[in-house]
C-alpha cells in the first residue's frame, strides 16, 4: 500500500517536473542556438559568411585540402542549418 501510494503521488510529479525542465531547455535553444543557426544560414546566402569565424577557419582549410573538400564541407554546413 506505502509503495502504490508513494508511485501515485510521485510519479505526477516528477512527470511534471520533467515537462517543466524540458520546456525550459527547449526554450532556452529556441531563444538562442536557433536564432544563431538562422543568422548563420542568412550569412551563408547573402556571401557574408566570410566574416565570421566559421568562414575565416574554413578559408584556412584552403591550404590544407583540395577546393572541392572545402566546398563540400560549406555545403554540408549549410545543409545542417537547414
């Protein structure tokens, strides 16, 4: 009986404050890594991209791997901000 008791008392709320965390958490990125991925992708398509550190670290890769790598590698950025 303790037990049944303690799993219909505890088990709504710790339900709830898993929701109540969740939704924290999942503001929290909206409020902040979303806006930066959508700044980021606007970059990419109007050529700003350069600017920033992502651009001026994948300019350095120039050196290091052929133009078509470097090229892939801006495109699969582009598609994970999508």
């Amino acid at each position: 009986m303790p037990s049944t008791l303690a799993i219909l008392v505890g088990l709504p709320i710790l339900l709830s404050l898993i929701f109540i965390l969740s939704e924290r958490s999942l503001q929290s990125w909206l409020g902040s890594k979303l806006d930066k991925d959508i700044e980021l992708l606007e970059m990419i398509s109007t050529g700003r991209f350069a600017e920033t550190r992502a651009g001026s670290y994948l300019r350095s890769l120039r050196h290091s791997f052929p133009p078509e790598l470097v090229g892939d590698m801006l495109c699969l950025l582009h598609l994970s901000l999508e």
